[in-house]
C-alpha cells in the first residue's frame, strides 16, 4: 500500500466541510488549486504550531464539474437514498467518473477537486465503492461510516452538546470533549418495541447495513456471484437474530408488514440528524398508514400501494406457479436444485429486491423491497406538502434504527419462504455424512462450560473525523451489547481411514418459543442464526476441534477509525496482510443479550463433505471476515449448497426411517449435533 | 430609567447561556459573587466589558424557594396551556414579586438564572416587570430576540454558525440570515397558502404577549379578562377569515369532531433549545388522542372535552351556570352590576380555574384542547418527543389546527352571544350626529389600499450564542402602505359633542362572490380602529392614521431600541409609552388580491357619555393596542360590550325597515358603510 492509498482516507474526513478546511486534527491539508471557495478560517486554523502535511490538488482540466451526470441532482445537506432509482442513477455516474481515475493519487486529485460539488452521503458512497472495486487499491481501507457521518449513529442532541461545550470553553483549550453516549435511545420503554431500541441503535449493526448494500448494490452493472440469494440469506439471518432478541425480552416473534392499508402500531422519532446543520430526519408517527408516494423532489415515478400489491401478486403467482415471466414472456424456471446456471432464489432475490439489470421482467416484477423502503421512509409526507425530509427508513446506514424495517424485511423473508417451501426437502443423502460422527460439543467461557455471558461495554468514536467543531476534536463513547469471548470444541470421529476436510456449520437458536414450549422443526427453522462455518482437516480417529467465537464466518471483528488507519505504516509487510474488508455482522453481536436468569438455546452443529461445499476458484486475496454475508471479494461465494442450509428448506417427512418433528431429529444423524446452552445477560457486570 | 431599563433588559439576553457570559455584544458582563466564571468569558472579552452588574451572593434565592419552578427540565418546552406548568410560572412569579426595585429584581433573577427552564424564566421576569408598579418605565425586549428559534427555521440558524465557525475570526461584520417567503410547508395543501401570515413574527409575538398579560391561573383578575379572552380571539379568527377569503380558500371551520383525523400537518422546523431540540410534529390525518403524559402530569380524554363542551352548551342554552354549591349563575351582557355573561363564560371555557365557576364541572376545554393537540404526535410520550408549536404561546399561530380549536372556542361565544336580544334601536342610534361622507385615503389615492412584502432586522444573537458574534436575522412580511381615514360628520346639536368612532372591515363577497346577509358577514368584522373625538357643532372632518389603531402595536422593541433609549427624559418617557402588547401594525390589513379586492368598512358613532369608564386618574396609559389588550393597571375603556355592535344578532326590523344586511344598519345616521379595494402587489414596498 503506498502512500496515497492511506492519503484517500482524510476524503472521508469532513464531508459537508470545504476541502479545504485542514483534516486529522489539523495535520493534513488538501491544498487545493485555484479553489474559489476555499473558507478564510483555513489561514487561521494553520496558523497554530501543528506540523501540517499538505497534499497538493492540481487544477485538473479532465476533472468534469459541469459533467458529472446525474450525480449533482441529489441536493447537498439532504439524504442520499440507495432505495431511489434516480439516486442508484446518481451514484452510478459519479463511480463511473471515479471508476476512470488510474490509480490512488489519480483517484486523490479527481475525488478532491469533485468535493463539496455532490451530495456528501453520496460522494461517500462512491468513493467507498470505488475504493472497494479498484484492483490497484487493494489494500484500502474504508474509515467507519460512524466517524464519517457521526449525525447518522448519535442523536442531534449528544453532537450539540459537545459543540456547546467547546463554544464556551477556553478557546485555547485542547484537550478532546468525551460525549457520552449510553443506554438513551429514541424512545421510551413504554411501547413493547422500545425494549429492544439498543439492539436496533446499535451503530454496529448499522455500519454492517450500510456496508453490505455498498458491496452488494444493485443497478449499478455489479453482478457477483450469487448476490440475489446473498440478498435472500442476509437479510433472512438478520430478521432470525432480531427474533431471538425479542424471545430474550419476552417479546413475541416480528410480524410481517401484510396489510399495506392498515395503520402501523409503531411509529419512530429518529432524533437524529440528515446534515451538519441540524436538519431533522423525517418521523412517523404511531398508527401510521403507508401512503402513495406523490413527492416530485426525487425524479421518481408516483408509485402507489396498488403498484406494491401488484408486484407481490405477481411475485406469488411465480413463486407459486414455480417459473417466472421475463420481458419477452418466456418462462423462467425456479428451482434451486440446479446443475447449471442461476437458482431459482438468486433470480426471485434479483426480482423482489430489485435489480432492474438483472431482474428478468423488471416492469413487470416491478421494485417491490426498494419501493417499500421508500414508502415507509415517506408515509410522514407522502406529498412533500411539508417539506420533510426522508426518515430512516429511506437510508442503509440508519434503516435498521425503525421497527418498521424489520416488519418490512419480515414481508420480504416471508415472500424467499413461500419459495423455499416449494422445494423438495432435503434428502437423507445429502444431510448425512457417513464416516464421522460428532461425540460431543460445548462452548467454553473462561473454563466455563455452556453458559455464555453478555452485558454491556463501550466504544470511542472520533466525532470531530466527520463534523467540524471549530477544529476541536470530540469523542464519543458509545455503549452497546457485547459478550465474553467463548470456543466452540468439538470431539469428532473419523472412522474412515484417510483425512478427510469437511465444513462445519454452527447454528444457534432459542430452545423455546414466546409460550415456553419447544419448537417443532418448522417453528424453529428460521430462527436458526448461523454462528460460524469453518472448514477442518479431520484425520483418522478422533479429533478435539477448538474454534475461537472472534473467528465466526458472520463477523467483521470491528471498525475500523481513522486513528486505526493512521497508524498502519503503509510500507510494513503488514499492511498488506492486513486483510479486512469491513463487511460483515458486528462481533459485538455476534450473540442474542439472553437473559439475567439464563436464557435456554441450542447450538445445532452439522458437518458436510467439504469436497462437495468446495467452489474452485483462483485463490485471491479473500476477505478473512464476514464470509457468509459478505461473500468474497472479487471471488465466487465459497460454498456450493443453498444459503442457509440445511435449514432453508422443510425437513424431510423421513430420517434414518424415523419421522422428522424437530431439530433434534436432524441430529440422529453422526454428522449432526444439538446441543443447549444458557446465555446469561449480566448487564453491568460484564468484564 | 435607564439604569433599571439596562440592568434588566440584559437578563432577557442569552437566555440558554451562563448568565455570566457577556451580553450588549460584550460590554455588559453580570458579575456573580463566589460564581466561577466560565472559561469563554476571559478570552472572548478582549475589550473589558463598559458595564459591570455586580450581583452578591444572595442567601435568600435557595433553590428550595422556587417550588415548582424547578420542575420543567431546562432545554425543553414550556407550556402555559398546562396546569402543572401554570403552577410553576406561578411559584417563580410569586417569588420574584417579592423583590423590591429594579436592583433587587436583577440580582435575584441573576441569581435564579440557570436554574430554571429558559422560556419559564423569560416568562417570569416578563410578568414581574409589567406588573411592577415601581418599573413602570421598564420595556420588554422582542421574542424574537430572545428567542429566534421560535421564529426562524433551525437551518437558517445553523447555517450563520456554520459561516461563523469557517469564517476568519477577526471580522466583525455581522453574519446576516435572509429568511424570506419560505415557509414549512409548500403550496401543495391549501392551508399552506397562508403560511406567510401563520408564520408571521408578529403575530405570534402579539399572541405571548396577549397571554402574558391575561394569564389564567396566576391568581390574577383583570377587569373583563374572560370576555377580552373571547373576543381578542374572535378577531384573530375573523382576520384569519378575511385572509383566507383574500386567497380564495374557504372560511375556517371549527374542530367540531375530535373522533376523526385531523386534515392537515403540521412541521414548524424549529427548535425548543439550542441544542437541537426539535419542536412535535404532527402528521396530515393525525387523530387526536387522549393524553398521557406522566412526566407532565397531564391526563385527559376526549369524552372529557366531549363532556366539557356538552355541559357548556347546556349553560348556554339554559341561561345559567351552576357553581360549586349547585347554585345558578344567570348568564347575560346586559347587566347593571357585576359580571357580563360572556366574562362568567369565557372563565369557565378557556378555563382560569380560580375564575371559573365550577372548575371540576366546566372542567378546561380551551386549555386542554391545546394540550391535546400539541402532544397528538406522541401522546403518551413513548418516543420522547416534545409538544407541538400549538402547546406554545409564541408560536402556537403558526399551526393550522390552532385556528380549527378557537373557531370551535368561538363557535361556542356566538351560541351564547346568539341568545343574547338584539340590541334596541335606542342602543345603536346616536340622534345630532351625522356621518355625511368617510372613506380612506393613501397618497392621493382615495379607497385604494395597497399591500406587499417588507423586511425587519432582528438580532439574532442577542438570545443565541454565535461564539459572541453579531447575527442578523432579516425576515420577510406582509406590510402595507399606511393610510388615513376620513370622515365628514355633522353636528346638529348646538353644543360640542363627545363620541366613540368605531371602524370595522371586512370582505363585501363570501367565497362563492355573493354579498353577504348580515348574520353571514357579522363575525368577519374586524375592528380597525376605535377613538373619541369631541364634534364641534356643525361640519367636522375628522382624520385619523392608519398607525394609530386602537388594535395594533407600533412595532416590537429590539435590543438596540431599548440600549439607545437613553438616560431619563421625561418627555421622551412619556412619549416611549408603549406596552408592547397589540396586534402588529405590519398585519392591520388583509393582503387583499393582486388585482384588488372588494372590502367594506363600517363606521359608527357612539356616545361617548355612555361608552366612558371612569378610571382614577393618573394611570399609566398604553396608548397602543387599547382594544386588544385593555390599559395597564385600568379597566378597560369602554363599557360596551366588546364587538358591539356586530357581537349580537340583528333586531328584525330598524327604523322600521327589515335588517338584512350590515348596510341596513348604515341607514342610522351615526353609521356608514363604504367599499374599499385592497390591491396586493406582492413585491416590496417602498
């Protein structure tokens, strides 16, 4: 990594500042060639001592202001909407300007001279996705989202405090301002959904939301490997984890949004902020109605209620009839059992989410996720008649903050399972594995075994990255859900007489559902949230496997600040071993809260024949974190079976000649294990 | 005066900030004994301040003193349409009346400064000083100056800090903020098209300031409070009315149904605080909910305001109230000793709960109409939100559905004003004096009244902190080009004669373009200008300005005003006689149409040997906004009822014609009816 690859990290700093405005605390300032607007308190703000490292930004006769495409028509200081059409256009022209740019000081220059000409969410967004895309840059890192909009994460009324503080503190005062921000959440705990605002707040979750979508957009000529079922199978683990937080507070499991003609109980107040001057999300109030979207601010076709009943219509119609219509009225057959070419969940997950290139009959599917997402994110205005912004709902980093995201995605998995449910189960052979058995399995925690503890921690944020406090630098000290590290160990028995690699997949979820009852194996399937999926060499005999929970195949270890980034030495060897794309679930959650008494859960352990799973590829610099939702980059998805397996589909009526009624039946299989453990939320106390 | 005017006015500065920061843009510093002073203050005051108000500790301002005063958070909204907000009003009131002179007020309010709810705090000191006689001379600085948040969209504020935070920390030139015809709402809904009159500063400032001077529940009993409660209101409605006419939308109709969603939204964009704090909202289709605010202490149903307004009725329509024994209150205005009826009414409605009747019984529609509708949003405070703008004084104007609730507060007056018999021939006939000719002049221009766009600077930063910079707010609003009134009267008698001239407008069409029957037309009249003037026998041409409305308030007193009023004159006193309170002379007329619309006025002489109140002499007299907002420490001017003529059904038949229309009462010589056109040019005025 060279040095102007770590150099396009201070583009993230500031986003709604001029160029300017010195970065990094006043170390590193873009010197800007003939830039009219450069602020006069940029002299003053270098007058102090600061030794100041300038990155010149010759004025470029190719950089095309007045030719960015649509990329200017999303207006500065307001939300930028990857669920919009015309903002998908938006960002897509700007990439393509960037996508141009030969390599990182290329890139440096080009995206300097376009800052503060764009929207800022998305001038992020395309640099980012740049960054992500470009061969040569490699081993760029993206600062965290959280740092770069703090206004996105911590509520107006934190950011203002730390700005009133220094407003009346000594001028000549340097010392950082702490905010805290702790349990204090939009709402009250007085409406059910509130009791889980920290799950839904939680910045990490957030970040991972705003970072899938940017690796996996759609109408932006990206076509990975897999991305409609990617679409189908994240976001269903998403709602899964979200139930298993609920069961932990007692909460019943999340409804789909089904009736678009009924008011929605919850409403949500955002409280947070769209720019750097204060602009306030738009709200929802409780008993809400979705409304027909009639805004002319956004380019976008009026889009009705009607529209979305049509498309689900016709998305069950398919589903049902098992084939879908493309643009020339052909069939599409659906299947997931497929030897060659797309399954039938890739291509529904391209249709429903929508991908207007890849959707085989995008007129006829229509933009059912995106449009919902736009509905919900309008219903406060539906017409502009009060000049509102979008809320929440409308932006990836902020959407999960709303109960009604998950309601609305609860809709969306529901359409995936009338599909799923339509495949043929799985049969004896391809859930068994003869020739290994798993003898037994636990967690252990600090020589503990099968109780995992949660409770509370902490995280600092450098608030001052992203919005200027007079150039002071502001901290905030998030809290969040975390849990005490914990291995898996797993005694398996190879009784064949060669090694022999298999994959192992671990799954946890609730024991008993909201009535205290076990759950049957359909009541139970979507509930299962993948843990971890590792690959072993298991050599004859019997093997002890210890895998460290820091190491699952869901998890980004964590964010990544500026501060982290400033201190790689680009020149060190690990640089380039540092190998992270900031995709993935936040380690933090990897595991539900459960509850202060213990709360009962089982981890399902299954192994297959991992030269079956195997997809062969080059072997590329992979992302080590954040696999299975994340995929690789630049690479195929590397498991060959159906996303979710083997709980993506019904059981057999059948196995090993005995009838399947639970999970647990699944596990009379060798290869299979289930096993309970406790989860214990200490709350405070969590060291 | 000045020292009083000076150590005072600085406490409305700066209202969410240490009191020990600077305020006068840094040469006034309040000096608190054994207080540290915050670290700001020694580095921003590069020049020491040229006034120093040294404040001693004080052992008698103990926070235990205060009461409830301390109860509203600090930084959030405060709400004279609540009762548990009343009672800390009062509790921080009755504290500060304690004090005696304008030094001992400043060093307690110092002192109490920080310690309670900004608004509360402004409120309090606001109150103590108009009720003070010993600071009689004392004037209140503009809301808009002490609060702009309240006026002036959170953007447009942030964004003077933003510059100031990039620009060079030397310059001196104030930051200007243009806060021209934008509005909260586009021109998509109907009702938004009268955002640039529900948005006005001065309006909204006319409004706190109405309430500031007739509070209920401040155990606080002006002469004719309830029946000024009803028709200061009755006129903001039939003004609303005339305007909503100008724009060709429909007169307003009253919240009659509290079971249904109400129509329109409302977004105001401002902030309660300076931290961001955002205003309620409250969606288009929103349904009224009953209110559960634990933290507020406020619980009230619908089927309470359902009962309220039935049992309402049932006094109207029967005559009489019943007290708190069960004993009957007849209800009427034409009464020779105590109370008028509307006077009892309006307690029992709006409601003072020391005043009404029969608190528990008639319960507090008016109050809790407001308190309902400013927490629809989020009724039982589940998202943390605050009150909507409805929920406050200074800007409860600003939102459609205020006006939707008072048409139903005034629906309820006219049902009892209704009942009330017509007045007699002998009550509206004055015999001996004739109006021969009246009309309205501007420049040359005869009965031609002309409106448009005009500006006003404000200095923001008198009650927001811009790291002690000079903000300017510069906002745009209707005006109009002044004008007189003239009027040819003859005096038959032989001797002078003293009478009341009373001039109303109101619109000659109703919506559908036909001229209006009298009861149709009655409630539109919106009193222009009411003065005395003594008719000398024979021909009189009486002139009077359109600045001299008996209604409206020359203009809001800045800051600067006040620091510039200078060292005691007593001329100059007396000639600063000025309450603040009134409607603003920028909105005295309706903005009428671009290609001029068709008005009436109406003039009538009364006698004033009869209209007369006697007051003991020597008052201090506010010569503005009299018909509003009553005198100071006097009863209120005229012994009419207020409206008259127009607040009562017609007699069937005057000088033994039919009355149909308002012209029919013209047939009386004391009267005159006359059109007028009023064009709008919708540009700025010169």
């Amino acid at each position: 990594m060279d040095k102007s690859q770590k150099n396009l990290m201070y583009l993230f700093e500031l986003p709604y500042d001029s160029i300017s405005l010195p970065r990094s605390g006043g170390k590193i300032h873009f010197d800007v060639e003939n830039d009219v607007s450069r602020p006069p308190v940029v002299a003053t703000r270098l007058g102090g001592g600061i030794p100041v490292e300038t990155m010149p930004v010759p004025d470029r006769g190719d950089v095309p202001l007045q030719n960015l495409g649509t990329a200017t028509t999303v207006p500065l200081g307001s939300p930028f909407s990857f669920f919009i059409k015309t903002h998908r256009q938006a960002a897509k022209d700007l990439c393509d300007v960037f996508m141009k740019t030969k390599n990182a000081e290329d890139l440096l220059q080009v995206a300097a001279r376009v800052h503060g000409h764009v929207n800022e969410t998305l001038y992020i967004y395309a640099l980012s996705f740049v960054i992500l895309r470009k061969k040569e840059l490699r081993n760029s890192r993206l600062p965290s989202i959280i740092e770069v909009f703090p206004g996105k994460f911590i509520l107006q009324e934190k950011l203002m405090e730390a700005q009133l503080e220094i407003n009346r503190s000594d001028p000549n005062e340097s010392t950082p301002i702490v905010v805290e921000h702790g349990l204090e959440f939009a709402g009250t705990q007085l409406k059910p959904e509130h009791r889980l605002s920290y799950w839904r707040e939680d910045y990490g979750i957030n970040a991972h939301h705003w970072h899938w979508h940017l690796v996996y957009p759609i109408d932006m000529d990206v076509n990975r490997d897999r991305k409609g079922e990617l679409f189908y199978y994240m976001h269903q683990q998403m709602i899964a984890r979200y139930d298993m937080e609920r069961l932990c507070l007692g909460l019943p499991r999340v409804q789909k949004l089904e009736n678009w003609r009924a008011p929605i109980d919850d409403g949500y107040f955002s409280k947070l902020t769209v720019n750097n001057s204060g602009r306030a999300w738009g709200t929802r109030q409780d008993d809400t109605k979705m409304q027909d979207f009639q805004r002319n601010d956004f380019g976008l076709d009026f889009t009705e209620v009607t529209d979305l009943e049509i498309w689900r219509s016709r998305i069950l119609d398919a589903i049902h009839q098992g084939f879908m219509i493309d643009s020339q009225g052909e069939r599409v057959i659906l299947s997931d059992d497929v030897t060659s070419g797309k399954r039938g969940i890739d291509i529904l997950g391209d249709v429903l989410e929508s991908d207007s290139n890849i959707s085989v009959n995008s007129r006829y599917y229509g933009d059912l996720h995106n449009m919902g997402h736009v509905l919900l994110a309008f219903s406060h205005d539906p017409d502009f008649a009060h000049k509102e912004e979008m809320a929440v709902m409308g932006d990836t980093a902020t959407a999960m903050r709303d109960p009604v995201f998950y309601r609305w995605h609860k809709f969306v998995d529901d359409t995936f399972q009338e599909y799923k449910l339509m495949q043929k189960p799985y049969t004896e052979e391809q859930l068994n594995l003869s020739g290994v058995k798993i003898e037994r399995v636990g967690v252990v925690r600090n020589n503990e075994a099968d109780v995992l503890h949660t409770g509370w921690n902490t995280r600092l944020f450098e608030a001052s990255r992203g919005l200027d406090f007079n150039g002071r630098s502001v901290m905030v000290r998030l809290t969040h859900l975390d849990h005490e590290p914990f291995n898996y160990h797993l005694q398996v028995n190879n009784s064949g007489k060669g090694a022999k690699d298999v994959t192992v997949r671990a799954f946890l979820a609730p024991k008993l559902n909201a009535r205290g009852q076990e759950m049957s194996f359909m009541e139970q399937r979507i509930l299962w949230a993948e843990m971890d999926k590792f690959t072993v060499s298991l050599k004859p005999g019997s093997n002890h496997i210890v895998r460290s929970s820091k190491d699952s195949s869901i998890t980004n270890t964590e964010e990544l600040t500026f501060r982290d980034l400033e201190n790689v030495d680009p020149e060190s060897p690990a640089a380039a071993a540092f190998n992270f794309c900031g995709c993935g679930w936040p380690q933090h959650m990897l595991l539900p809260r459960g509850r202060p008494e213990g709360m009962a859960f089982q981890l399902f352990f299954m192994l297959t024949d991992y030269a079956q799973d195997k997809v062969t590829q080059r072997t590329t610099q992979g992302c080590a974190n954040g696999v299975s939702f994340c995929g690789i980059q630049d690479a195929k998805y590397p498991d060959t079976r159906p996303m979710g397996f083997p709980f993506d589909r019904r059981p057999p009526r059948q196995l090993l000649g005995r009838d399947v009624n639970i999970a647990a039946d699944y596990a009379r299989l060798d290869n299979a294990y289930i096993h309970d453990i406790s989860i214990k939320f200490l709350a405070d106390k969590l060291n | 005066m000045a020292n009083d005017q000076q150590r005072l006015l600085y406490l409305f500065e700066l209202p969410q900030e240490d009191i020990q920061v600077p305020r006068g843009g840094g040469s006034v510093l309040f000096k608190l004994e054994n207080e540290e002073t915050p670290p700001s203050v020694a580095t921003r005051v590069g020049v020491s301040p040229s006034v120093s108000l040294p404040v001693p500790e004080r052992d008698d301002v103990a926070l235990q003193a205060l009461g409830t005063a301390t109860s509203i958070p600090k930084g959030s909204a405060f709400s004279f349409f609540l009762a548990s907000h009343r009672k800390a009003a009062k509790d921080l009131c009755d504290f500060l009346m304690k004090t005696s002179g304008a030094e001992d007020l400043m060093q307690v309010a110092a002192r109490v400064h920080g310690k309670v709810n900004e608004t509360l705090f402004v409120y309090a000191i606001s109150f103590v000083i108009l009720r003070k006689k010993e600071l009689r001379s004392v004037r209140l600085p503009t809301m808009v100056e002490v609060f702009p948040s309240r006026f002036v969209p959170q953007e447009a504020l942030a964004k003077a800090q933003l510059q100031i935070n990039r620009m060079d920390p030397n310059q001196t030139e104030p930051v200007i903020i243009e806060h021209g015809l934008e509005f909260s709402g586009t021109h998509l809904k109907p009702e938004h098209r009268l955002s640039y009159w529900r948005e006005d500063y001065g309006i909204n400032v006319h409004h706190w300031h109405w309430h500031l001077i007739y509070p209920p529940g401040m155990g606080f009993d002006r002469d004719r409070k309830g029946e000024l409660f009803y028709y200061m209101h009755q006129q903001v409605i039939a003004r609303y009315d005339i305007e909503r006419l100008c724009l060709g939308l429909p007169r307003v109709e009253k919240l009659d149904n509290w079971r249904i969603p109400i129509k329109d939204g409302y977004f105001p964009k401002l902030t309660i605080s300076n931290s961001g704090r955002q205003w309620g909202s409250r969606q288009d289709n929103t349904l009224p909910k009953d209110l559960r605010r634990r933290e507020l202490g406020e619980f009230v149903d619908i089927t309470d305001m359902e009962i309220w307004r039935s049992r309402l009725l049932d006094a109207i329509h029967q005559g009489f109230m019943i007290d708190c024994n069960g004993d009957k209150v007849p209800l009427r205005d034409d009464v020779t000793s105590g109370k008028r009826g509307i006077e009892i009414l309006s307690e029992a409605l709006e409601a003072d709960a020391e005043l009404s009747v029969n608190f528990p019984y008639y319960g507090d529609l008016h109050n809790r109409g407001h308190d309902i509708l400013a927490f629809s949003h989020d009724p039982d405070n589940a998202h943390k939100e605050e009150m909507g703008v409805v929920g406050d004084l200074g800007t409860s104007l600003r939102d459609p559905v205020f006006f939707l609730l008072h048409k139903l507060v005034d629906d309820l007056f006219q049902e009892y004003k209704v009942t009330q018999p017509p007045y007699t021939e002998a009550e509206l006939f004055l015999p001996g004096v004739r109006i021969e000719r009246a009309g309205v002049v501007r420049g040359n221009e005869a009965d031609v009244l002309l409106t448009g766009w005009n500006t006003r600077e404000f200095e923001a930063s008198r009650g927001i902190d811009f790291n002690g910079k000079p903000v300017i707010l510069r906002l745009t609003h209707l005006d109009h080009k002044p004008f007189e009134y003239h009027m040819q009267i003859n005096n038959d008698l032989r001797e002078p004669k003293e009478v009341t001239v009373r001039i109303f407008l109101a619109p000659k069409f109703n919506g559908q373009e036909e001229e209006m029957g009298f009861m149709e037309q009655r409630i539109l009249w919106s009193e222009m200008d009411k003065f005395t003037v003594n008719l000398k026998p024979g021909k009189n041409h009486v002139v009077r300005s359109s600045k001299e409305s008996s209604i409206t308030n020359l203009e809001e007193l800045t800051f600067k005003d006040l620091e510039n009023s200078g060292p005691g004159n007593t001329s100059e006193q007396v000639a600063f006689n000025f309450c603040g309170c009134g409607w603003p002379q920028h909105m005295l007329l309706p903005r009428g149409r671009p290609e001029g619309m068709a008005l009436q006025l109406f003039f009538m002489l009364t006698d004033y040997a009869q209209d007369k109140v006697s007051n003991p002499g020597g008052v201090r007299r506010c010569a503005n906004g009299v018909s509003f907002c009553g005198m100071q420490d006097a009863k209120y001017p005229d012994a009419r009822p207020m409206g008259f003529p127009f607040d009562r059904s017609p007699a069937p038949l005057l000088q033994g014609l039919p009355v149909n229309t308002t012209a029919d009462y013209a047939r009386l010589g004391n009267a005159f009816i006359h059109d007028i056109t009023i064009r709008f040019l919708g540009e700025k005025l010169n």
